[in-house]
C-alpha cells in the first residue's frame, strides 16, 4: 500500500448466507473474514440472527471484542427463525429500510458467499453507488472461484455496451480477505457526470434531465 491514499474504514457491512453452503472452506472463509476484521480494528454491520455464514462472520469479529451490528426486520425475529444476534441489535420495519440503514452505517461493503438475498443487497449497493447515491467501495470475496461466472457476465455486460467501463469499476473482487481489505481502502470513486448531478434528498422539487443514452 506505500504510496496509496488510504481510505479511512472502522464499519464495514458483510452480506452473506444464512446457509452455510457445501464447501467447509466457506465457512473457514468466512470465519477468517471476521477474524481480519477484528484484527484491522474494524466494526461489523450485517444482517443479525446466527445462521449460517452470517453466524460466522459475526462471531469471528465480536470474538476479536470489535463491535458487531445487526439491523433486522422485525418479521425475522417473531419466531426466532434467525437466532440470536452477535451483538448489538437494530429492528426495522421493511427489507429496504434494513438496506437503507446498512448503507448509512457503513464505510464499505463485502459480499461473501450467498444466494439470492447477498446478490440482491449487492447490486442495489453496486446501482446506487452508479447513481452516486454513495460512493463507498463495494466488494466480493471470491473464495474458490465461487464468483466468476458473476464477474463473468457483468464483464459480458460491459462489452454488451449495457454496463458502461467507468460503472464496471464499482464492483471489486479479491481472493483473500486481506487482498478485499486492501482494495477497498486504496478505492476511488469516479462518478458519471450526469448522475452525479442528481438530487436525492427527499426536499429536493426538480428533477435533473438525464441524457437517456446512459446505460443504466
């Protein structure tokens, strides 16, 4: 890292299974992401409850005495279908509140291994950095090439002219927990000129033109 700007990250937000998939070494994966967080002096934000991966992850970092968050629907936690949060618990209303929440409570963000739930919290994160509704850096850690055919079709879609080279940026992906770390501190966000021009507050009364040839 001698020579890079080093962004500053104390919370990250780790999206992940509640399964803990067929392969041990998710889980020892997983763990070690924890233990790295906890080591860098780094908080955690996930999903709360102990299942699966999210279990591992949580346990690993609230072992290292870092602070872990869990933001969670309320829906989860009227039949305990989740298990017990590793740490500190926030209840909200709805799945997009809880994301919502995530992303102002975090300075970057990791996806592990998953199914549809960690793919959806990562593209959402992936398309409102596009929008520059945040621009923290986002991450998948690639443990035992479980994301390449994903990287592989969002490089498809590039060349498919459908995500453009600069948008392509946002996603990073390493092998190694330490390696992810590195990348999303060394990260630097470059914004489309016309969407950095957007407006998101809630008060705001006009809405910006957008030039309809950009590919969202």
């Amino acid at each position: 890292m001698e020579g890079v700007s080093v962004r500053k990250i104390k919370k990250i937000c780790v999206f992940c299974g509640a399964n803990s998939g067929r392969d041990v070494a998710f889980v020892n994966a997983a763990f070690h992401l924890g233990e790295v967080l906890g080591k860098r002096k780094i908080d955690l934000v996930y999903g709360g409850g102990k299942l699966g991966l999210m279990g591992c992850v949580s346990t690993a970092v609230a072992q290292h005495e870092r602070q872990v968050l869990g933001i969670i629907p309320s829906a989860f936690t009227v039949k305990n279908l989740v298990g017990e949060t590793c740490g500190k618990e926030i209840k909200v209303a709805t799945m997009q509140e809880r994301l919502v929440m995530m992303m102002e409570l975090s300075d970057a963000f990791i996806a592990l291994l998953g199914g549809f739930g960690t793919l959806e919290e990562l593209f959402q994160m992936i398309s409102w950095a596009q929008l520059s509704i945040h621009n923290k850096p986002i991450g998948v850690l690639n443990i035992n090439g479980f994301f390449n055919g994903l990287l592989s079709f969002v490089d498809h879609a590039v060349k498919q002219e459908f995500i453009t080279p600069r948008a392509r940026k946002i996603l990073i992906s390493a092998t190694t927990a330490d390696e992810l770390v590195d990348k999303l501190q060394a990260f630097r966000f470059e914004s489309d000129p016309a969407l950095s021009k957007l407006k998101w507050s809630p008060s705001s009364s006009q809405k910006e033109k957008l030039d309809l040839t950009l590919r969202l």
